[in-house]
C-alpha cells in the first residue's frame, strides 16, 4: 500500500431513462470496477429510472486506472441482464485535486471543465469544482452497448492521514 493516494468516494445518484429488460421495467443495480476492486449498489425494483444516492469508495494508487461502471437488471431464475457500461477516467480529477493542494481557493471556484467528445462518456458538460473545502465533481455518464440511459454521479476526494498522498 506505499502507493496509496488517498480514497475517492463515487456517490451512485441515479440512473436516467434505462433500458427495460424485463415485461415492462428493470431491476437495475450498478457494478463499478477499478482494477482489481469491486463495488455495487443495491437493486431497485421496477424502474427505469432508480434513484441510489449510495456512497461507494475506492482507494486510488498509482498508477491511476480508469473507473468501469456496468448496469444490469437483477433476474431471479436466470443470467442477470446486461443494461449497458461507462467508462470514467479520473485523472483529471486526481490533477484537480493536485492543483487545489495548500492553496487558498475561494469556494465555488471552477478549476476545469469537461465536455463530451467520442472519447468519453460524458453526455455533458462536467465541471470539477472547489466546495466547501473538497474537490468534487457532478458527472452524467451516457452508457454504451445498449439502446438508452444515463448515469448520474458525484465524484468527492477524501485524504487519508499518513498516506503518500498527492
């Protein structure tokens, strides 16, 4: 653990207009990966457009891997289905947080802004912001490989004491 960073808490707000895999809904719970970790929500029942507002943290190392998010639609009697996959790269955020490092930043400052390109999957515009004395970031992530949906996401660093740190 001599690489350790620090902790990068992922808040799963919601899923936007997800694809129906079941008579008329879906089941839906989101898997995120980084490396050799994995996390998921809970399943909500019949909906296309969950709301979670659950807090998942990974610890972040160098080298700094991109965060792999997968939806599926909770089946009992078989294979869970697939509803489609993000991929969110976080360095930049890890740079964000490095710039903001010992400096005396006004609260509600920019400090970079992401647009959608065919090399993300932002579906917006995002910003990375100093808030009340953290860096954060609200992201709408699109999913690929399937017909429909977004995911909704809050990206929040958390120091850890006595870490290598950034």
């Amino acid at each position: 653990m001599d690489n350790q960073l620090g902790l990068l808490r992922i808040r799963i707000i919601r899923g936007i207009n997800l694809a129906i895999r079941d008579f008329r809904s879906s089941d839906p719970y989101v898997v995120v990966k980084m490396g050799k970790h994995k996390l998921k929500t809970r399943v909500v029942k019949k909906n296309v457009n969950p709301e979670w507002n659950e807090d998942l943290t990974l610890y972040i190392a160098e080298p700094i891997l991109p965060i792999k998010l997968q939806i599926y639609d909770k089946d009992t009697f078989s294979r869970d289905d697939k509803m489609g996959d993000a991929e969110l790269d976080i360095v930049p955020f890890i740079d964000a947080v490095r710039t903001t490092r010992f400096k005396n930043i006004p609260n509600g400052t920019i400090i970079t802004k992401i647009t959608p390109s065919r090399k993300n999957c932002y579906s917006e515009e995002s910003c990375i912001i100093y808030e009340n004395c953290k860096v954060v970031q609200n992201v709408f992530l699109r999913l690929r490989n399937v017909e429909c949906g977004e995911i909704e996401l809050r990206l929040q660093w958390i120091d850890i004491p006595g870490s290598k740190g950034l």
